[in-house]
C-alpha cells in the first residue's frame, strides 16, 4: 500500500502552524524553557538565538518600561550581560512590589498584540508559504519569549514569598492545578486557569504592602 512520500517541510510547515495557533501549547513550552534555562543554559541559549526576534522585543520592553519609570538602564543591562539584574535592583530598592512585577511581565503584555498581529499576517499570507513561515517564525518567537524569563520569575516568586510565606504553598499546588483543570476542561482551558490561579496569588500576596525592599539574590 502506497503511503505517499514523506515530505518533511510538509511536516515541519504543519508543526509551526499547530503551535503558532495555539498559545496554551507556547505557553507549556515556554515552562519549559524556563526549566531549561535552569538545568541546560547552553540549549536553552540555541533556542534563544532561533527566537532571536522575541529576545530583542524582550529586552525593549524593560527597556521601555524602565524609561517610563523614570530609571535609566545600562547598556551591559541592554546587552543582557548578567540579566536583569542591574535594574531590577535599582526597582527593588524603590518602588512598590506590584511595579516591579509589572516590570517583570511587560514583555508579556508587549508580545502579546505583536503575537496576535504575525499570526494574522500569516495567515493572510498562507498562499505564499515563505511569507506564512516568516510571519510564524516571529508570531512564535515574540509570545515565547515575551513570556517573564527566569530571571523575571524568580524575583516575581521570591518577591511574593518574602512578602507573604503561604504562598509558597498555594504555589506549589500549581501542578496539581494544572492536571485536575487539564483533565475536567482539556490542555488548553487548563493551562489558562493554571496561569490565572499562578498570578493571583502572586498579586494577592503583594497587594496592600508598602515599599519594597531590597531581597533579590539573597
């Protein structure tokens, strides 16, 4: 029984598109990411040089914010040279918790229009599959990396933690989240709700605190 040629661009061509269409998937990759950006810098470095597009948005968007606070960044900050860590310190010191996690999930609230943008544009382009591919690649980059990066989300967790220690245990419940709302409502609903239940603990427990204070790399 003839089965067809293998075309692997058709396969490829058909992944990109399964993924950029789905922003739960990007978002469960992006946890992912953030794993191995723990335990594999090195790959986690390649991913980043592919999705080069999303870093840069990444970056201008601190950037931007940090400007819009009135805090200058510098350029070995831009480069990304040691992460964040230099103007996070900087808001850390001065500014409220919940501007610092603002800070920290700019890049997010940036990306995602662009994402919505690109995936469009692709689609508008589907006819011509190299102008398709070219709009997914950045479609995929800008909403992967424009998700909060390691360094974002640990000072984000240590932040609500330091300001209110239960939470710890509410967010170490997050798995248990995610698998009993993937099961009751499938992938996609679940991995919404489990983003949902994740940040509303983080804002509750900073909600009503006063100025921050200096703990990040402690």
């Amino acid at each position: 029984m003839d089965f067809g040629v293998f075309d692997p661009s058709e396969f490829v061509y058909g992944v990109l598109w399964g993924i950029a269409l789905n922003p739960a998937l990007m978002i469960i990759i992006w946890v992912f990411l953030v794993i191995l950006e723990f335990c594999w810098s090195g790959l986690r470095n390649l991913i980043t040089i592919i999705l080069f597009p999303g870093k840069l948005i990444h970056f201008a968007s601190h950037i931007l914010f940090a400007h819009l606070k009135g805090h200058k960044m510098r350029f070995i900050s831009i480069l990304g040279i040691g992460r964040e860590r230099s103007v996070l310190g900087v808001m850390l010191g001065r500014e409220h918790p919940l501007w610092v996690v603002l800070y920290c999930i700019f890049p997010a609230i940036i990306a995602v229009p662009l994402y919505l943008i690109f995936r469009e544009m692709a689609m508008l382009f589907y006819p011509q599959r190299i102008f398709a591919l070219l709009f997914l690649w950045l479609a995929m980059s800008i909403f992967v990396e424009g998700m909060p990066s390691l360094e974002d989300m640990g000072v984000v967790l240590k932040m609500s933690i330091y300001y209110e220690p239960l939470s710890i245990i509410f967010l170490s419940l997050a798995p248990v989240v995610f698998a009993l709302n993937m099961y009751g409502f499938g992938m996609e609903i679940g991995t919404y709700i489990t983003v949902f239940y994740v940040f509303s603990i983080i804002i509750l427990s900073l909600v009503g605190w006063g100025r921050g204070e200096e703990v990040y790399g402690e």
